[in-house]
C-alpha cells in the first residue's frame, strides 16, 4: 500500500562458486525569476540555511542522485572524473566520487535547512563493483542507510536479480542461496523503493509501493517511482518474468490524481529515464538560448506530457548530468534534473512550498549540480562500512589475474575494451567448438575501463579480479550459436535500426570481423552492407557462422532480436571466466597486454 513516512525512518550471480574458492533537441529559454505571491520573490536566497524558512512560505530542500551502480568506493578513469567549463570557457577534469564523500558532501548541504529531503533516481545496486557485487548489493544498501536516503525510483537494474532479490533488498533477510555473510542479519532499506509503474503479472497491482509521501509539520511532498517502460528490453528475461512494465507518463499522471486526491499537491516524479545533453560539462547552461542546447532523448517527451500537477523530475539512466526547464503540458516551466552516475555528483534543488495552497511556487525553483569532490574529509562511518566488506571480499578480489601496458578504455564507438572482451570471448568458444568464426559483444554489458595505474597496492599494470569484475558484474554465460551470413549482417544492421535508431548500440567485435559504419545514412543503412568481411573475405549470406555472445545478447537483448534465432547453442562458462582466461593466457608481468588498437570498424562520420 502506498505509504506516508516521517522525515525519515529507520541476474544470476557468481557468488556461489567465488564464495566457495575464497572460502530530437529541446530547447527552452531560462526559468524566469518571477515575483511569488504575497512580499515574497523569486530572488531571495535558497539553500545553505537561507530563503524562505517561516510564514506562508517554506523553502524544502531536495538532494538527489542516481546511479550509484554499487560504487563505494572511488570509481576509476573516465568513471570517476567530470569535466566543469570554467568562466573563461575552458574546461577542467576534476576526480569525482566515492561514498565516503558523498556523505561528507550530502551532510554539509543539509546543515541549515531544517526541511531536508534525499532522493534517487534508481540503479542504486546493480552492475557493481566487487566490493557489492560479490555480496548481492547488501554493503551499498547499507551505505544507502547511513547516507540517510529518504526514497528512490527502482531502474532497471533493480532487477537484475529479479523480482523476489529486489523485495529482499527492501524488506531485508539473509540471501536464500548464499546466506548471510556476516553475524548480523541484513535488515533491508530503511528507504522505500518506487515501484508504480512495475506492476505484478497476476494482480495487476505495483510490485512495491507507487508513491511515498514525505511530512514534516504541516509541509508535505509525494514522491511518484517509475523506471523505464522499456526495461524488460534490456535486463535478462528472468530478471522481469512475472512483471508488467508500463508507460512512464500514464502512471505518473495516475497518481498524481491520486495524491491529490488526498490532499498532497506538491509533488516530485522520480523517474529512471533519461536524456542526452548538448554538453558534456555538468555545469553547461541547459536552458541558454543558443542553437544546440538543452537535451534530448525520451525525457523530453515525457517531461512535455507529465502532468502539471507534477513540480520537478529527477531522472537517470543515461548517466549524464544536466539541470534544464522543460515546459509542462501547460506552458509553465519545469525543473528536469540529472547527477550523472557512480556518486560524482548530487542536485541541490530548492522546492519553495505554499502553506496557503500545499503546492510549490514553481516560479520559485532553483537547482544545480554540485560535485562530489575528494577534498573534504571522508565520512568515517562509511570508511569502516567499505573496510568491513573489503575485508570479507579481499581474498577474491585482489588475486592477480593478468598485465596490461597502459590503459584499455571502453570509451568510443569501437573501444579498445570492448575489442579485447570481445576477442575473450572468441577463444573461450573455440575451447568449446574450434569452429567458432567471430564474437559480438554489447557496449552496455562493459561497465567500466581497465586502468594502468594500481588500484591498490597491486603495483601498476596489474589486473585484479576485483578490476575485471567491475568491468563485467553481470555473470552472462559464454553462448556459441550458429547463424546465417544475412542473420550476421542483420544484427550489424539492428545496432543502428530498429530500438536501436535514435540511440545506436555499437556491437564491440572480435578480431577478423570488419565492416564501415556510415553515420551520415540513416537507419540500417548505416552498416554498409559489402563492407562486412571475416578475415578479409565477404560474408557470404548463405553460409553458416558460429558465433559468441553473452547470454543477454543470445536471448535477443538490447534490440538485437535475431541473435535470439540461432541455433545448435552450446552454453560456456560466465563471460568474466573468459576473460581471466584470455588475459593470463595472454599477458605475463614482463609481456604485458597492449591495448588493441580498435580498428575493426571503419566510421565515416
């Protein structure tokens, strides 16, 4: 049943065996700082203990992020760096990230703002490092605990583990397969997780609550939790069996009305969905005038058709940063606001609530993007909470399992990564078929790059077990199928075609397999169809091809629906197996890896 809380109250994993081992452009003008009702206006101060603190007026603070994907600790390379263009119009790389900041940074914005709220917009778990992965995302619960999260949206990654993992999350018991893993039973959330628009196959009813609704003295605010509608996409079908994903804008609008209803006018949607800015820099001006502002993607089509009744929209899951007004469906602006992911930044929003009417002054609305900088003093609680699990995960995670000449980033259309996972898993599926011909594999399923510089005190060049988990956590099996040469090209084509138009997913490809990627066509033109060649010879559309993909591809995820049409499938071990293999067959401290040289796909841009 929805809920009304106090200010705050209190896919598969490898866990097993590793346990065992170790023992279109929208673009709006500025938010006009017009006069409130009554003697109070849109320039006073807000935030930092000032702004509207009595009388009809009260100004209530909302911090919020999204996703945190489990990492506590500092995230490495491009994860853990923003880039702030500076007054002069240059633009400056600063380090970002690590829960033990976050909270530092999270409790000095509180101070002196009395109405405080902390909100996220899903993939709080999932995808994570070791240090939470290992253990099904628990550490990062209770980090989330101490960071005194007050509610948040579920994404899609919520449901990697599926629906019963995620009500454990929440509700709290020890893990049904692994147990508990230390003397304490795991407790679960002290904060809701949103689920309105996940609805239960059978019932028809949301999996958890839809909407929360935070209260302190006679100030109230609801809160609406949505993901996107189209998770079941791209999250492994067992991951969502038994679940209903509906639209986005339809359930946010429903109870709205709902909240209304019971007398709860201001109101905040959290939504996992995002957009895609015209810049890179968190702290661009989204809303300036100029041609190539602002942001695009579905968040601004649902933020156009999100009910009025709806003050402000937290998202995510494009992982980008962004503060931009979007006009609601009557004209008035509207607050759109994203923190990026991995915790290298929070939204500081200030909500100025109407005592006369129980709504938000929405003329009143101020937000930015503050950086999670490592140049304060790290939260000592959270300090102890990342060494307690470190602890347990150490004898896993820091083994030794190969060597690498400078970085190998997953960065770019083709990634030298992504050239390197994907030969991994090529010579994994020859020890199951010597026949295998090539290996495709999705750019979404690489979560991080691997970095030259140690990590720990592992020395330079070393790769971890812990370093290889972070940039593949899904435990997606190895999956040999046959398919036909035009099977092979059509997949190509599905990369930019299809679900696939607007937002193209370059498959990373294993060595011998080239092709042009001609970006100025459009749609499956796009894969220049004669240029697609296996060890320099054309794909002939009638022969037969053993291909490798991971699981999640072979099921016909993230739109590519004829991988899930081969046959003759042979299942391998988990693609994190393949590549520990592949770099200690591959690389020795005095040979270590080069980074290949992601040149298998010709872009013409």
């Amino acid at each position: 049943m929805p809920a009304t809380s106090p200010a705050h109250p209190r896919r598969r994993r490898r866990t097993n065996r590793l346990l065992a081992t170790a023992a279109g452009v929208l673009t709006v003008g500025a938010l006009a700082a017009a006069a409130l009702p009554g003697s109070a206006n849109a320039g006073e101060q807000h935030g930092k203990g000032k702004g509207h603190q009595h009388g009809r007026y009260q100004d209530v603070q909302l911090l919020s992020f999204n996703d945190l994907h489990g990492n506590l600790e500092p995230p490495t390379g491009s994860s853990g760096r923003v880039t702030e263009v500076q007054p002069d119009g240059t633009v400056k790389t600063i380090d970002a990230g690590g829960a033990e900041y976050l909270a530092t940074h999270l409790r000095q914005a509180r101070k002196g703002n009395p109405y405080s709220i902390t909100a996220a917009g899903g993939d709080m778990v999932g995808a994570s490092p070791l240090i939470s992965g290992l253990f099904h995302d628990e550490p990062t619960i209770e980090a989330l605990n101490k960071l005194e999260l007050d509610v948040t949206s579920v994404g899609n990654h919520e449901f990697d583990e599926g629906a019963k993992e995620l009500s454990r999350l929440q509700n709290g018991g020890c893990h049904p397969t692994d147990g508990c893993y230390t003397d304490k039973k795991f407790e679960g959330a002290d904060f809701p997780y949103l689920t309105a628009n996940v609805l239960n196959e059978k019932t028809r009813k949301p999996l958890l609550k839809p909407y929360w609704v935070w209260k302190k003295k006679d100030v109230k605010v609801g809160f609406i939790g949505v993901t996107l509608e189209g998770t079941p996409g791209i999250v492994s079908a067992e991951g969502v069996k038994g679940l209903v994903f509906k639209d986005e804008v339809e359930t946010i609008n429903k109870y709205a009305k709902e909240l209304r209803r019971k007398g709860v006018k201001s109101i905040v949607a959290l939504i996992h969905e995002g957009g895609f800015p015209a810049s890179q820099n968190y702290n661009y001006d989204c809303d300036s005038p100029g041609a190539g502002d602002g942001i695009s993607g579905p968040i601004a089509d649902i933020a156009k058709n999100v009910s009025p009744e709806v003050d402000a929209l937290v998202t995510g899951h494009t992982h980008n940063a962004y503060v931009c007004t979007i006009p609601d469906p009557a004209g008035k602006p509207r607050m759109v606001t994203s923190a990026a992911s991995f915790g290298r930044l929070y939204t500081d929003t200030t909500l100025t609530y109407d005592r006369w009417t129980g709504d938000i002054a929405r003329t009143a609305v101020k937000s930015a993007n503050h950086v999670v900088s490592r140049d304060v003093p790290k939260a000592s609680d959270i300090t102890g909470l990342i060494g307690k699990w470190n602890t347990l995960a150490a004898p896993i995670g820091n083994r030794p399992i190969g060597y690498i000449s400078g970085d190998v980033v997953k960065d770019g259309t083709e990634s030298p990564l992504g050239d390197l996972i994907a030969d991994a898993q090529l010579e994994y599926a020859r020890t199951l078929d010597p026949e295998a011909d090539l290996a495709l594999m999705n750019p979404g399923g690489i979560r991080a790059s691997l970095t030259y510089a140690a990590s720990g005190g592992e020395g330079d060049g070393v790769v971890t077990y812990a370093e290889a988990f972070t940039v593949q956590p899904f435990a997606n099996t190895v999956n040999l199928q046959t398919f036909t040469g035009a099977q092979v090209i059509q997949a190509l084509k599905e990369q930019v075609s299809g679900q696939n138009e607007a937002a193209p997913k370059i498959l990373q490809v294993s060595g011998g397999l080239t092709y042009t990627l001609d970006l100025t066509k459009t749609g499956a033109d796009r894969v220049v169809t004669d240029s697609v060649r296996l060890n320099g010879e054309a794909i002939d559309p009638s022969a037969s091809y053993r291909v490798a993909t991971n699981s999640f591809l072979a099921g016909g995820g993230d739109g590519f629906t004829t991988l899930g049409q081969g046959t003759d499938d042979l299942v391998g071990d988990d693609d994190l197996a393949a590549l520990e293999q592949y770099l200690t067959a591959n690389s020795s401290a005095g040979s270590p890896l080069a980074p290949p040289a992601a040149d298998r796909i010709t872009v013409v841009k």
